[in-house]
C-alpha cells in the first residue's frame, strides 16, 4: 500500500501536468482566433473596392452587414428573396448600411437573370424579370444616394459611395435598354404623337418622353439604343468621359453616309448622338420612394447639360464624348467611298455634306474641319477627339466635318463648300445673329487647307484676268463664260470666319503631283458627269475648235492637276490677299531633317509651299504628311483654339 504522502503527489503532480497542458490548448486556441498578416496594395484595393460588378463577388461592406443579421453570402445565393426581406426589416444596420447592400444584392440577381436570359434568348419573360431586377437595385441605390440621413456631399471621399453611384448607373443603363427592346412598338407609336408614353413592366410604371432618346437632333426611334461604356474604338488613342450620375447611352439612327440622292439638305447631324439617362423614383421621402413603383425616364444633351437637380441635390451628369463619334466613324464606310468617288465609281459623292458633330447649339464657335486629297473625316479622328475631350474647347466649339468630293477642281469645291456652309448656318440661324454664325475657324489639311485659303482670301479679278491672259477669247465668247466662270473665280472671303489654321498645305503647289505615280493617278480620276457637262461647255468657250480640242483641256480639270506647282490657277490663288479680319496658322511637317528648312518637305509639300508670309505662328514638326495626327500638331491646334477663345472675349470687353 503506497502512503499518503505518496498518493497526495502523485495527484497533485497529475493536476499540475493537466494545467499545463490545458493552459497551452488555450494559447494555441488563442493564437487560432486572431492571425496577423499584411496584403500587398492591389489585394488591398480590392477588399476596398471589389463588388458584384468588378468581381462578381458581393462587396466587403454588404458581407459586413449580412453578418450582421447572421447571414452569408452562400445563404443569399440560394435564398435570395428570404436574404433580401430580412435585410430590409431586421433591425441592427443603418438606412445607409440597408440601402447600399440591398442595391447590390438586387444587381447581383439581375446579373444572374441576365445570364439566364442569354441562354434562353426568346424568352420574353426572362428579359422583364431581368429590367425588374435592374429597376430594384436603381430604386434602392437612388434611396441611398438622395433620402438616407447623410446627403451626397457628405460621403463624397467614401467608397462606397462612388460603388453604389455605379450600382445606379449600370443598373439604368441596361434597364434603359432592355426597356428600348421590350416596348419598341409602343416607343415608336408614341413618337408619331406627342412623345409621351407609360409602360407597364411587372408592377411598375415607367413614364417619360421619346424626345428624351433622340434629344431632337431626328424625327423618330433610333433603331437602337447601345451602351457607350462597354465600346471600344481602334484608331483612337483617347476616349473622353465625365464621371458623373447617369447612363451614358448612344443612339443609332443609321450606319451610312448620307447620298447624294437622299440629301435633302447640305447638312446632317449626328447619326450617333450621345445621352446621358436618369431613372426617377417618385417620391419625397426614404419612405416614399421604398414604396412607390413609379419610376421616369429623363434623358439629357451632356453637351448642354453638365449637371442636373435629384431631389434638391445638384449633381454632375455622367457624359460620353468619344462613342458617338466613333461609333460614326466605324460605320461610315468613308475609307472606300472618298476612293471611289475619286475615281467616280460606285455611290460617289457628288457635292460637299457638312456633317454636325453634336446638335447643333446657337452659342458655340464653328470649327469647320477640311480633308485632303482622297481622304474623309476620318482624317481628323483624333483632332476632332482631343477637341471633344478638353472640357473648355467642348463648351466653347461644335465641330462641323466637311466631305466633300476630292476628284473636283479648287475652285469648283471652293464654290460649293461655300454655299453648303451658308445654307447650314441659315438653316440653323436665318437671321445671323447667334454667335455660332460669327467667329468660326477653319482647320484644312493639305488640299483641304488650300480650299480653307481660298474662303478666307478676296479674288477681286486676279483669277479672271489670270485665266483670260491664258487663252485668246473673243469678246462673244468671253461675255458667256462670265455667267459660267464668275461664281468660281470672283469671292470674298467668308464674313464668318476670323480664324484658320493649315495643316501640311500645299498654298504654291508641290512638284509631288508632276512625277509618274499622280499622273497615273490623275489618269484615273473621274468627274462627275453634271460637273463634266460644265467644265466641257467652259472649254468650248474658252479654245478655238479650229485649233485645239475641248476634249484636251477638259483633261486638266481636276483636283491633282490643281495640286500641281505647274498650276496656273494655284499659283494665283497663292497671290490672292487673305483678308484683315483672319489671323491665320500654319502647322507644317518636316521628313526631311537632314536639309535646311527652307529646302525641307514632308514627303508631299515642300516648306516653301506650306510657309505664309503674315501667319500668328508656324509651327514645323518632324513628321511625314500627315502631320494633323501628330500628337504635338493636336496640342498646337487645342491651343489655338484657345488662343481664338481668349481673343473673342477680350474684344467682347471692350
């Protein structure tokens, strides 16, 4: 029998080995509980910033307050509705913490109806479960941003402000679509009308008006409505937005050129116009708008409208000022209409079309832009883009593309881009008295910069004396050609326009339009048969049938021959006087730096072509023709304008 002593340490040892070992088992317990680690700052910006719509997965902030009611994202997956319901009645999170998590996780069933959609695209029922889900997750995300007890000054550096903003805006945009394809039928009908209409998608309403989808700029639907933030354009180096609330929108109207012989007018607008949508809740209260299901449709101008009022609020409209234009420029089919129509087969283009790059605005300066030889718009794709991407220019300036029909001699083109910018700018302003009919700027490149001297310049008789001493013409026979020629030989320069810039312009010529390539070129190229019929009547008159044949000097008369420095009419027009009410620009390209300037060229214009005596400024940039898309040449341009701008208002304040 062991003793007492014994047996009391024996215990007393066993009881010291079990607290030991059961006070390390509660360190290590401990230890489990809370870890220590670091994240690397991507990993940090996304547990900050990723949700269902940059990860697919729910936010940090509504998986916070799902745990809150000691719920989880895998609960609200399979029990989305139960999830949601106990979401918006369970006491224990903020109006706020409510509103934002309950916009998401609507958003989130949207994106999975959406997905079901795509896998069953006839179904229509699928498609208005999808914009009702879309119109919820807007309605909530509305209630957070406008009637929750902070306003949205108050949360401007947070967050989730910004992620709840793009919960509203994506959830718009494609309720705003899916709305377009639903009820296109009951769109159209309404505007034939007074453009009012009120759909009924589920329990909801939806009221608005079709002007609010065409801004006025066409009669009529588009024929369908995109979304401007998932397009991307090759070719462009830049898209332009403003963050801002809203949907940014694009409406397509058509895919083609206007022809010549649809065009009614010498002008079209914008067959892409961009819009900015809101959706509405009705409502004065977080009350109110929880429980209505009326909602309006509000489209905006971003060119007209930077901000708007949201239930006393003044908030920035989101904008997109890139997609329109692009989505134009994609689908235009210029590229192989301007070649066709040099060499005058297929749909070519007969006459000059002025194309409005936004509607048009009675307060904004024209920038009127010219091409070159066998070029379109198209050459300006990235000018045209800085100018819309620089805030001041945008709200300062409307671009006016011309396209005008590149195989036409000077002075035939000179007459009719004239009379088709005259005609634009009454149609839009008959009396002439809104600021965008004075002040504008002319921006040519190449040709294009020739034919913007000649709108700027006083002919007087220099072109008509010029051409008399080249023929010998009878008094019976000069007399006839007066009522032909004049209109194209005696001008003034426009009244309108106090500003030009050219780009790579051959003013003298260029001994590039003499060697074996553009005379085969010039071979090829065809007139128009109404303008053939007048060049050929002016040859009869202008050469003795005897000796000489009309047929021969109808050859000359076209657009590389005029180019040429061998040109008698180039030549005289480079001698015409621009007048003293334009200050002018010269931006010329260099690709020859191992020469002096002055014997410099860019591959096509020598220095001494594109050089003018009397400009504001001439800048020279190491580039081949096309210098108009250099990056220094757009910078050169945008601060020209701006120059122009700073003029016009130092005058206004005399």
């Amino acid at each position: 029998m062991p003793s007492f002593y014994a047996t009391w340490c024996r215990s007393h040892l066993l009881r010291g080995l079990l607290g030991c070992l059961l006070n390390c088992l509660i360190g290590l317990g401990g230890c489990a509980m809370v870890d220590v680690s670091s994240v690397s700052s991507k990993e940090f910006v996304a547990l900050r910033r990723g949700d269902v719509l940059t990860t697919g997965e729910l936010s940090n902030s509504t998986r916070s307050a799902l745990q809150v009611l000691g719920l989880d994202e895998n609960t609200c997956m399979t029990q989305a509705e139960t999830c949601r319901n106990r979401l918006g009645s369970e006491p224990g999170l903020s109006d706020e913490q409510r509103m934002a998590s309950l916009a998401e996780l609507w958003l989130q069933e949207a994106l999975k109806r959406e997905t079901e959609s795509r896998l069953t695209p006839g179904s229509t029922a699928l498609k208005v479960h999808t914009v009702a889900a879309h119109l919820e997750s807007a309605r909530y995300a509305y209630a957070y941003l406008f009637f929750t007890t902070r306003g949205p000054t108050q949360r401007a550096l947070e967050d989730r402000q910004a992620q709840v903003r793009d919960y509203y805006n994506f959830s718009t945009q494609q309720a705003a679509i899916g709305l377009f394809g639903l009820y296109q039928d009951e769109l159209q009908e309404a505007s034939q009308g007074e453009g009012l209409y009120q759909l009924a998608l589920e329990d909801w309403t939806i009221r608005g008006s079709t002007v609010a989808m065409s801004l006025n700029a066409f009669s009529g639907l588009p024929k369908s409505l995109m979304t401007a933030t998932e397009l991307e354009f090759g070719g462009l180096r830049n898209q332009y937005r403003r963050d801002g609330l809203g949907a940014e929108l694009v409406a397509a109207f058509g895919n083609r050129v206007v022809t010549n012989a649809d065009a009614n007018t010498p002008w079209s607008e914008m067959t892409f116009p961009v819009f900015t949508v809101l959706l509405k809740f009705d409502g004065n209260s977080l009350d109110e708008v929880l429980k209505t299901r009326n909602v309006e449709w509000l489209g905006y101008d971003p060119y007209r409208s930077k901000s708007t009022f949201v239930a006393g609020t003044e908030v920035p409209l989101a904008a997109n000022f890139t997609a329109g234009y692009g989505l134009w420029l994609a689908r235009s089919g210029f590229a192989q209409q301007s070649l066709l129509t040099l060499v005058g087969r297929g749909d070519a283009l007969e006459k000059p079309r002025i194309y409005l790059m936004q509607p048009y605005d009675p307060k904004r300066k024209v920038l009127v832009m010219l091409h070159g030889l066998a070029s379109s718009p198209e050459a300006w794709v990235n000018v045209a883009n800085e100018v819309l991407g620089d805030a001041v220019l945008r709200e300062n300036y409307q671009i006016w593309q011309v396209y005008y029909p590149t195989n036409l001699p000077l002075a035939f083109n000179n007459r009719a881009i004239r009379d088709a910018l005259t005609d634009t700018l009454k149609a839009f302003d008959p009396k002439g008295v809104n600021p965008a009919s004075r002040d504008m700027v002319l921006l040519g490149h190449s040709m294009g910069g020739v034919i913007a001297r000649l709108m700027v310049s006083d002919a007087g008789d220099t072109l008509w004396n010029g051409l008399l001493s080249e023929y010998e013409v009878t008094p019976d026979r000069e007399q006839r050609l007066r009522s032909k020629l004049e209109p194209l030989l005696k001008f003034s320069a426009m009244p309108q326009v106090t500003r030009a810039i050219f780009v790579a312009t051959p003013h003298r010529g260029t001994e590039f339009a003499e060697n074996r390539f553009a005379r085969f070129v010039a071979s090829i190229i065809r007139l128009p048969a109404n303008v053939l019929s007048r060049v050929t009547e002016i040859a009869q008159l202008l050469v003795d049938p005897d000796s000489a044949s009309p047929a021969a000097l109808t050859r000359p008369f076209n657009s590389i021959n005029n180019l040429s420095d061998q040109d008698p009419f180039v030549n005289l027009a480079a001698t015409l006087p621009i007048s003293s009410r334009v200050k002018y620009h010269s931006i010329v390209g260099n690709n020859t730096p191992e020469l002096p300037l002055e014997d410099s060229n860019d591959g096509v214009v020598p220095y001494r072509s594109a050089h003018l005596e009397g400009a504001a400024s001439e800048l020279v940039i190491p580039s081949w023709h096309s210098v108009q898309e250099r990056p220094q040449a757009i910078v050169e341009i945008r601060r020209i304008l701006r120059e122009h701008l700073a003029a016009q208002t130092v005058h206004a304040m005399k």
